[in-house]
C-alpha cells in the first residue's frame, strides 16, 4: 500500500519523482498461497506493472526481483540493484570482534548456524526448527535466529515444547 501511497503522490505534486524500493516482489505473496483469488492476482500485478513504468527508479534488493521487473518489460536502465549483505571479498568484521560477539554471548567455540532475517509467514522457519529437531543431540552446535516478526514467538514457543536447547532467539 506504502506504494500506492507514493504513485499517488507522484500524480498530484507537480515535478515529484516516483523512485520505488522492491523490497518484496508483490507476487510472493500470492506465490506463498497467502492470496489465492485469481482476479486479486491479476488486479494486483497489473496495477504493480503500471507504476513501476510510471516509477522514474526502481531499486531492488536482489538481482532477481530486478530480472523480474525486467522481464515485465520495464527498461533496465531505470533499475538498481543495491544488496544489504556483506561480501565476502571484503572482510568487515574483524576477528576481534568476532570474538567479542562469541563471548557475549556465550557461544565459545561452537558452530554457529545463523539466520538473520525476518521470524514472519513469509520465511520458511519451520524447516530449520525441524533441522534442529533432527540434529539437537550436537553439542557443538548453536543455530541462531537473529531477526524479529510476527511468528518470533510461535518459533520460541515450539523450541521450548520440542525441548530444542540448540536455537536461540536474539534481537535484529
């Protein structure tokens, strides 16, 4: 809607700039079976087709919601791909701090398998708490979700019923 909201203002201010960030593709959540009415599909995309041609930019945040909107027929040039992760080509953290993060939080020496991201429906969470299931008995490993979102304490609950010890919840 927050889209809408800016196609419309664009329309009634003279000389404003329609630019657009895709952080989620509309079609996701129909493609995540949360809408299953074909005409709200249809109305939806076309509406979306409509102002990304309208938009003067379009930054994505993946090279394929950018393909994606290529592929509508929307002109390459007027999109931008800016990714929020850190190459691994260029080392950030140092390991200092590394080390600093693992003490805080008391995981020593263990691996860490960590999801940052959103704890909401539209991430397949449940798949890594069945993994956990499966793999609870190592005791070398610690499966961090960092992140935040409606389901986050769906996910705590079912970890605590399950008797999972090897995930842990942080705060984004």
């Amino acid at each position: 809607f927050a889209v809408l909201g800016g196609y419309l203002l664009s329309k009634i201010r003279k000389n404003a700039r329609l630019l657009l960030e895709i952080t989620d593709l509309p079609e996701s959540v129909f493609k995540l079976g949360m809408f299953n009415n074909f005409l709200t599909q249809k109305i939806t995309c076309g509406v979306f087709k409509h102002i990304y041609r309208a938009a003067d930019h379009i930054i994505t945040l993946t090279p394929g919601a950018k393909n994606h909107i290529k592929d509508l027929g929307i002109d390459e040039k007027k999109i931008t791909t800016v990714t929020n992760w850190i190459s691994d080509h260029q080392p950030t953290i140092t390991p200092n701090e590394i080390r600093r993060v693992r003490i805080r939080h008391r995981w020593g020496d263990q691996f860490i398998v960590l999801y940052a991201g959103g704890l909401g429906k539209a991430y397949d969470i449940m798949t890594l708490l069945h993994a956990a299931e499966i793999l609870e008995n190592q005791t070398n490993l610690k499966i961090i979700m960092m992140g935040d979102g409606e389901n986050k304490n769906y996910y705590i609950n079912y970890c605590q019923s399950k008797k999972i010890t090897i995930c842990e919840f942080i705060p984004p």
